[in-house]
C-alpha cells in the first residue's frame, strides 16, 4: 500500500466506514459483505488492519480524503439489491432519495378497489399561459387545471373524467385589464373555461370533439385504455402497456432510451413521469423507475423543499438547455408528488419578462381508493 493509502486507510475503518455509509443510506444495512466490496472499490484491504499496524493521519485533509472515498463508493450501496453491473449515474444525494423512495415503494400496498369501489386519480396542474396583445405587449398568468378520473374496480365498467380550467387570477406578466383593452389573442377564451363530465365503458373517453360541444360527431381518441386491449403507449398508458414495460431498472432505462431515440435526460424523466402520474403503476414499476432514475446523468436534488399545490417534497432534476425538470417526492414514505418545470434563465419569447427561477408548469398528483363514482379522497 502506498503511503497515501495507508493514511486514507488509517482514517477508513471499519468502525468509521459503517458510520459513513449508514449517514449516506440511512435505510440500507452494510452487512460484513457489502462492507468488504466498498473496501475493494476503494483500493483497501478487504480486512482492517490491527491497531498497531496503522498509519497515523498527519494531516486534516486526508479525513477530507476519506469521505471522498466513501462518497465515491456510495453507489455500491445499492450494487447488493441490483447486481455487480448497476452503476448509478446520478449523483450521491439523488441515488440515496431515489433508493429510499424505491425501498419504500416495495412495502408500499398496491391501491387496488374492491367491488363497488374506485381508483380516483386526481391532478391538479398550474401552467404558464402566455400570448401578446394585439399591440404587441406580452401576456402570462398562471393558469390552474383540475382532472380528475374515477377508474371502477372491473375495468370493464363505466368510468368517469371531469376537468376544469380555472380563469387565470395570477398574472405574472400584464394583467387581466390589459388583456381585455388591447386583446387577449384567444388567452381568455370562454371555451377554455368551460368544465367537462364525461363517462364511458372501459375509460374510453372521447377527445375534444364530443366534449367541447363542437359540432359534428364526438370522436373516439386514445384518452382512455379501451376495451379493445389498446397497447398504449408512454402518452397513452394502458394496464397493457404497463405490463409490458421491464421491471428490471438497466432494462426498463434501456427501453426509455430506445423510444425517445437519445439520451436527453429531462425526455427519460419525462416518460417516467407519464407512468407515476397515471396513478396506475403496481408497487414493482414504481420500485424499478425510482431505480432507473439512478442512471440518468446529472439528475441531482433540486430543491430540498419544493412546494406543491401545499405538499412539499424533494426536487430531483436535470437542467436542459432553459428548463430543469423535476419530479418531487415526498422524504418520508418516498411517494410521488408530482412534478414541475423551472426556468433557468430570464425568459424569452412568450415568456419574456419572467425572471430565472419561474416554475413554468407543475402538476399535483393525489390517488386513494374511494366508494363511489364522483366520491373524493377523504
């Protein structure tokens, strides 16, 4: 061993390693196995040397060395649920999150209605509505969107989706006044406001046409799963397109990259969003996207307490390009939240006028079982 890594050594113990790693992963044991792969990650005797046999620390910064070790070894602390291969590529604090929300996740029962009873997904979303008056000068209000759906136990049976756009009352940019004396271009459009209550077999909805009182026919869309067997897809989920998905967090990673064709992380984050939101992902999904999240580079806690339609959890994103995409969860029982958009950097465009830091968009989520169709959460 080189003189360094005796004085590393000296400073990673076993003692001291297991006090490390249980700060790092507080939920996680370090077994006598798990401590003796960290030890040969770090270039150090699998066995600790007797007392006499260490080297004395000469300086203070090499206890700074030491933690940089541990920390740098930290990923391994999931390696004995998920294998050898797995290697995180967020960072520290986001894979810990990620790994408690995961563990949790899998002792979390599965909200599955009985007879008589049903699913209720509800979302409630703010996003940034912005045009320009007719003159020229920019427009944004923040404008709220309630949905919420009613899923029966027998799948088969009569389902129902009522949403609503509430007038935007906060104004960032402009105001009401202005839109009204200088023109709005469609930003408050009566239609847009108008509430929807709309039920059908199987949750196959349909699309704008039969419920904005258009004329002509309502067209079926791929709303709901149908029953048909729609495959679905990651806009569409379906409990077909959900079975289909990997469970195994390298795998199910891999098949996101594959259908978004790159490896733009705010894409990846997005279609595991898409799943978490629909509120329909048994506890084995969640547990692997949680998991497949710890391979998304650059993903990092954002915001240690972003707020969310009042629920405040953690922010775990990524910054692409203008924008960080979040998901937020909640740091006691790793359930999730919802999820946001924030602007990096002074707005431009249609947003001109907001400063860095501006949520553009975020969505609630809230899913109980409840005992009748149009009954809410209690």
């Amino acid at each position: 061993m080189t003189e360094e890594g005796a004085r590393v050594h000296s400073i990673l113990t076993d003692d001291g390693l297991d006090a490390s790693l249980a700060a790092l992963c507080p939920e996680l044991p370090f077994t006598d196995d798990v401590r003796a792969r960290i030890r040969a990650r770090a270039g150090l005797p699998v066995q600790e040397e007797p007392e006499a046999q260490r080297a004395r620390p000469r300086k203070r910064w090499f206890a700074v060395a030491a933690a940089a070790a541990v920390i740098a070894v930290a990923g391994l602390a999931v390696k004995p649920l998920l294998g050898d291969d797995f290697v995180p590529a967020a960072s520290a604090a986001a894979a810990q999150d990620l790994e408690h929300a995961a563990t949790t996740a899998e002792g979390d029962p599965d909200l599955v209605p009985g007879p008589g009873e049903y699913l209720y997904v509800g979302v409630r979303d703010a996003s940034l509505s912005s045009a320009f008056t007719y003159t020229g000068k920019p427009l944004t209000a923040i404008v709220d969107t309630s949905t919420q759906v009613w899923i029966p136990a027998d799948r088969q049976q009569e389902w129902m989706r009522r949403s609503k756009t509430d007038e935007p009352k906060r104004w960032l940019v402009g105001s009401a006044d202005l839109a009204r004396r200088e023109g709005d271009n469609g930003m408050l459009d009566p239609k847009t406001f108008a509430p929807s209550e709309v039920r059908a077999a199987c949750g196959d909805f349909p699309g704008w046409n039969g419920e904005a009182g258009a004329t002509g026919p309502a067209v079926a869309t791929e709303i709901g799963p149908g029953c048909d067997g729609d495959s679905g897809d990651w806009g569409h989920v379906t409990p077909g397109f959900l079975a289909g998905l990997p469970t195994d967090p390298q795998r199910l990673y891999d098949r996101m990259l594959a259908d978004i064709g790159s490896h733009d992380p705010s894409q990846v984050l997005g279609l595991a969003t898409a799943v978490l939101r629909s509120g329909q992902a048994d506890r084995e999904l969640r547990t692997s996207l949680y998991r497949a999240l710890m391979l998304v580079p650059g993903l990092d806690i954002t915001d240690g307490e972003a707020n969310l339609a009042g629920q405040t959890g953690v922010g775990l994103g990524v910054v692409q390009g203008t924008l960080r995409s979040e998901i937020v969860l909640d740091p006691a029982t790793g359930r999730y939240l919802g999820d946001r958009e924030v602007l990096q950097t002074p707005g431009t465009g249609v947003w001109q006028g907001l400063p860095a830091g501006t949520v553009v968009s975020s969505s609630a989520v809230t899913t109980a079982v409840v005992r009748g169709l149009g009954s809410g959460p209690r």
